[in-house]
C-alpha cells in the first residue's frame, strides 16, 4: 500500500474520488441553509483537520521560515480556493450536482492553458487532444438534458 501512494497518480485518483463526494455532500448540506455559510462551515472543518494533521504529525512550520514570495502565492491561492468555493458552492445551490461538476472541472482545461502560458509547460498534442474533450465533454454533460 505504501509503494501505491508513493506516486502523484494515485493521489491525484484520491483528490478526484474526495472532490466527487464534496459535490454529493454539499448538494445535500447547502439544500437548506444560505451557500455563503455553507462555505464557511466547510472551512471550518478544513482547518480542523488540517490542524489537527499537522499537530499529530509534527509538520508545523514556524511562519518565519516560509519565505515572502512563497506568502504571496499561497496567499493569492487562498484567495482564488476562497472564491471558487463560493461559486462552487452557490452553483451547487441552484443548479444539479451532475451539472456543476463537471462545469468546475473545466479548471482541467484552464490548468493546461495557464501552465503551457505562464510556467512554460508543455504538453504532448496528444495531451492537448485530452485537454479538448475535457472540455467538450464538461459542456456536454453540462448543457445536455
């Protein structure tokens, strides 16, 4: 088990399988409440966790030692996971979980975009061919009835 969660690969299969269930779950918890405080409390929960991740495993950093740079970007990160929650979160209270999902998954394509444009990454055309029917299937299952 522990030479299978040594590779990206499968915490990336992981991080898909949880995010399926936070769409499942917030559907149903935000179905009564405002999606706002829906939000909120996830965060709440969230830094618990992580919290209490930290602790049990000896992890914690001294925030003197994270260098400035490194405080921007994980600052404008919390700022953008903040913002996508929300929307996330408030698509989820109008709309069906079936639907939105695969709508926020467009990010899949935004990554690819961003990263070929800004971090000078590159990907294989067939790569790229993945990249576009990710996006036409997200705006299938989307717009299709």
């Amino acid at each position: 088990m522990r030479g299978l969660l040594a590779g990206w690969q499968a915490w990336a299969l992981l991080s898909a399988l949880f995010a399926a269930l936070t769409a499942i779950f917030a559907k149903v918890g935000v179905g009564s409440i405002n999606s706002d405080f829906a939000t909120f409390v996830r965060t709440l929960v969230i830094v618990g966790v992580l919290g209490a991740l930290l602790a049990a495993t000896g992890q914690w950093q001294a925030p003197g030692t994270v260098p400035g740079r490194a405080w921007l970007f994980l600052v404008l990160s919390g700022l953008a996971t903040g913002a996508s929650w929300l929307c996330y979160f408030r698509a989820l209270k109008l709309g069906d979980a079936a639907r939105v999902a695969p709508l926020d998954k467009l990010s899949v394509v935004m990554v690819a975009l961003c990263g070929a444009l800004f971090l000078g990454e590159r990907l294989s055309a067939l790569a790229w061919l993945g990249v576009g029917l990710i996006a036409a299937g997200a705006v299938l299952v989307a717009v299709g009835r």
